[in-house]
C-alpha cells in the first residue's frame, strides 16, 4: 500500500508520547478502509432495519402474532450478542479481516433463507443466522479505525463509517417498500443476499488489519483466554458506566425504527407501505447526517461525556413525548420521530468513549464486550415490547395506539436508567488526553 499522510500510532495510556516513532498512512488506503467498513456497516443496518416497513406484510404472508414479530427481531440481536465473545476472540487471534470474511457467508445464507420463510420459525432462523453473520461489522470498524488513525481523530473515522451505513436503513425504507411492491419481499431478500456475498469476498481480499510498516514499540502482550479476558475489560475503571449507557441508548431508538415504526405509522395513521418507506427513508437521513456532523463534535468541545448525555438528553425528550402525547397529529408524530433519530447521533461518540478505555491488545475482546451490553438490550426490547399490543387489544386499523405509548413509555424508562447511571458514574476521556 502507498503512504502519504503522517500519523501517530497511540498508545495504551492516555499521557501523550511524544518520543514514539512516526509511521504513514495514505489517504488512499482509509478511504479504502472506510468505504468497506462502511460496505458490511451497511448490510447489517439494513438485515437490523428490514422488518420495519414490510412488518405488515410479514404479519399477513407468515401469519405473525405480535410476539413472534418481536422474537423474530429479537433474535437477530440475541444472535449478535451471543456471538460476541467469539468474534472478540477471533479478532485478536486472527484479526478483523479474516472474520468478518468469514461471517459473510452466514450472512449470506441467512438473507437467502429470509426469502425462504413460510412460516414463523422459519423467519426466526432466518433473523438469527443473518444475525451471527453480521456479528463482527460494526465492532471490526471501531477495532480497524483505532488501529489505523490516530485517538484525536476515531470519532471523525468512525463517523464515516457509521454515517454511510445509514444507508443500510435507507435501502431499509422506500427502496425495499417499492421492491416488495415490485417484486416481493423474497425476492428483495435474494437480492441483498447477493450484495453480501460480494461486501465479503472484497472485505477479505482489500482489507488489512494493520497499516502497513507500523513499528513494533514492545512486546506483544500474552493474549489472555476467553472469560481472563472478559474478566479483564470488565475491571477496567470506569467502564460498567459505560456500558450501562451503552446498553440500552442504540437499543432503545433501534427498537422503533426497526420494528415499531412501520405499524405504529399504519395503525394509528393509516400510511400505506410506500408512504411508510418514505418516512423510514427520511429517519434515516435524518441520523446520517447527524452522526457526520456529531462525530468531529468532541475535538472541538474537548469531551465526550458530556456530548454524549447531551444526545442522550434529547433523544430521551422525544421518546417521552412520543409516550405521553394521546395520538398526535401526524406532522408532530414524525417530528419526534426524526428528532429521535437526529438525537442519538451520540452513540458513535460513545462507542469512542468505550474504546479509550482499552489497551490495544484487548481492543477486540473490548470491544466485542461492550458490544454484548448493546446487543442485550437491542435483543430484550423488541421481545419485551412484542407482549405489549397483546395487553390492550386491536382495532379495526391494528394494534390499538395506546399499545404504542406504552411501548415509547417503556423504552424512554429503558433509556432514563443506563443515562442516569452514565451521568452519576462514567469518567470522561477527552481526545486530548489520548493524543
């Protein structure tokens, strides 16, 4: 690969090291890097994102109770969290390369069997198999951009990556509304299945774990086994706090434009499939260009604690109001919708706090663990949620809107606890204490 730029490999502590050797690292090879990071990023946010718009449609073809609707979009996540532990293994053994290469081919053949489905189970496996084949994209990126750009600047990378995999719920949205309209929700999913086992086999043959020529400072430290490991992230200061948010803040807005906006838009406003695609599409603009402008946000303001509770705050705010307000107009509805999404821009600058709390050799097990707090919590809300329409009974257009408050009531409490707990406990890593 070419050089160009010059960075500073950081360190594992956070007092600047001004005597470490300088290594390059070319412009060409991060956009390289970025734009396939960004590619996987992509397809997992859109398997995340799919039910959404074409839940109605699944709930008629599958025959589907409102609870084997969440348990399928649960177990998607479930899948990921479990497999979190082995991926972080597999990361620093035999590095972000070669397993998310590999996983592709379960994501792969979990899209095609999307297209298989007839009935409930099926659609079950379907989402848990696409699930494990998705585990490593998100974390490979906060693992990759660490290793390849400098502390100052991961949140600008990962930025990037996570602001282009938007378009993961973009392709999630109208497109795949217009597609099923076109030719099916099965055949949609065959399609996507061929893009994923493209975005794999090109991971695997550009994709480098490391820059090239990037010194050697000591030696390499013993990697520990699978729960030493585990056991180490999980002592570090500061980061259960961490953690707590991380739990539930991507879980808590995931659950409602993965799974709840699609029928919470038809059932209490009447929108067909089309216009319902066009409300994902535009949630969807909406938080990609709110992570590109959030990203660089704590360079200039010196923190992340404290953008983050600010986005935390806010996304916070429209949950509640979307809980407390009886039926609003639709104008004010899709307000709070895109003011949510807008809001948890700050999720890319928390998984940037958690990985400053690692040593790098244990950057992917850190990450992967921290990863199982996310997935938990994206993999009990939908499930958790899936009883509640059940309670209230439906009504001629679906599931009744006091369904939906309660669900909006029950995320914004999810929310409201793992903030509470980062605000009182988590301790701030600014960027310019890692640089």
């Amino acid at each position: 690969m070419s050089t160009s730029q010059s960075l500073e490999p950081h360190s594992d502590h956070p007092e600047p090291d001004r005597t470490t050797p300088r290594f390059v690292v070319s412009a060409r090879d991060i956009a390289i890097l970025i734009a396939l990071l960004a590619a996987t990023t992509i397809l997992s946010q859109f398997f995340r994102s799919a039910l959404a718009v074409i839940a109605p449609e699944l709930i008629h073809d599958l025959s589907l109770s409102p609870r084997a609707l969440g348990l399928a979009n649960g177990g998607f996540f479930a899948a990921l969290m479990i497999a979190q532990v082995a991926v972080g293994v597999a990361f620093d053994k035999v590095g972000p390369r070669k397993t998310v290469g590999g996983l592709s081919i379960l994501m792969t053949l979990g899209a095609a069997l999307h297209a298989l489905a007839d009935d409930g189970l099926t659609l079950v496996a379907a989402r848990v198999v696409t699930g494990i084949g998705c585990a490593g994209s998100f974390m490979s990126a906060l693992v990759l951009v660490s290793a390849w750009m400098p502390p100052s600047r991961w949140s600008t990378g990962l930025s990037w990556v996570f602001g282009s995999s938007q378009i993961g719920i973009l392709l999630a949205g109208a497109p795949l509304a217009l597609a099923t309209g076109v030719i099916g929700w099965r055949a949609s999913f065959l399609g996507m299945a061929v893009m994923a086992a493209v975005a794999g086999v090109m991971f695997f043959v550009f994709v480098r774990d490391r820059p090239p020529g990037l010194p050697v400072t000591g030696p390499t430290p013993v990697q520990p086994g699978v729960f030493d490991g585990v056991r180490q992230i999980v002592a570090i200061r500061g980061i259960l706090p961490v953690f707590a948010l991380f739990g539930v803040a991507y879980a808590a807005v995931a659950t409602v434009t993965g799974l709840w906006a699609g029928p919470y838009l038809k059932d209490v406003y009447g929108l067909d499939a089309p216009a319902r695609g066009v409300v994902l599409t535009l949630l969807a603009l909406m938080q990609m260009a709110s992570v590109l402008v959030y990203g660089p946000l704590d360079r200039i303001f010196d923190t992340r604690k404290w953008l983050i509770v600010a986005g935390a705050t806010a996304t916070l705010a429209s949950l509640t109001a979307l809980a407390c307000l009886p039926q609003p107009p639709l104008w004010l509805a899709l307000t709070l919708l895109c003011a949510m999404n807008s809001t948890t821009a700050y999720n890319t600058l928390l998984l940037t706090h958690m990985r400053a709390h690692f040593p790098n050799h244990l950057a992917g097990r850190g990450s992967t663990t921290g990863n199982m707090a996310q997935l938990g919590g994206a993999s009990v809300l939908p499930i958790l949620t899936g009883f509640i329409p059940a309670w209230f009974g439906a009504t001629d257009m679906g599931y009744a809107p006091e369904a939906y408050r309660l669900i909006f009531a029950t995320l914004a409490v999810s929310l409201a606890a793992g903030l509470g707990v980062y605000i009182l406990m988590a301790r701030d890593i600014r960027p310019s204490d890692r640089m």
